[in-house]
C-alpha cells in the first residue's frame, strides 16, 4: 500500500496521516480498483493524490458501490466529475441511494435537475 501511494506521488508525511486516520488502509488489497474508477472518470494524478489525501476511506470502499455511485452521478448528467469530487471528495463516501434520494427530495421541493446539480457542485456537505 505504502509503496502504491508513494507511486501516486503521495509524500510519507501524507502517507502517515493517511494511515494514521485508517489503520485498515495498510491491510487493504483492493485499493487500486477505485484509484482506477477515478482514472476512468477523467482525474489526473495531481486530484487522484487530493482525493486520498483529504478522503483515505473513499480507497478502502467497496469498488462495486463506488461504480454504482459514478453511474448515477452520470445518470443524472454530472460533468467534470474530476473537478467535483476533487474539489468535495467526501462525495464518494455516499451510497448511490442517498445520491437518489437527495435529488428525489430536492425535486419535490420545487427544483429542476439543474438546479439540484448546481446545488451539489456549489454546496459543500449539502447531502
């Protein structure tokens, strides 16, 4: 794991905050599957480094929920996926049905689609 992170460009202070915050981190064999998602959604190295840095839980996250939660970002027509979640990482913690659910709770509050979008992209912890 140490010598993935160091890879990405991650420096050993941040590895050990990294761990520190998550002792499973070091154990985890399944990581580089979600560094791949995000590779596939379009972040360069430099977001993929302050993805993990700011959200190490997201790596440690069933691979299978994190590309159920991609599909619905794109489903509801999410751009620049790179940019959002680089700029709120903790976005990747939620479950595809609380992405669902938030729009569906927006929507009977009078939103357009676009609206809720904005709202996610502006919002930090608006979900």
């Amino acid at each position: 794991m140490v010598d993935f992170l160091l890879e990405l460009g991650i420096d050993v202070k941040d590895i050990n905050n990294i761990i520190e915050m998550n002792k499973n981190l070091v154990d985890y064999e399944d990581y580089k599957k979600n560094v791949e998602v995000l590779k596939m959604i379009g972040c360069d190295d430099k977001e993929i480094r302050n993805i993990i840095i700011s959200n190490p839980n997201f790596i440690i996250r069933n691979n299978g929920d994190v590309v159920k939660l991609i599909k619905v970002f794109n489903n509801y027509s999410f751009t620049d996926l790179d940019m959002l979640f680089d700029s709120n990482p903790y976005l990747l913690n939620l479950d595809d049905f609380e992405l669902i659910d938030f729009f569906d709770k927006k929507e009977k509050e009078g939103l357009s689609k676009q609206e809720i979008i904005d709202l996610v992209e502006t919002e930090f912890d608006v979900i």
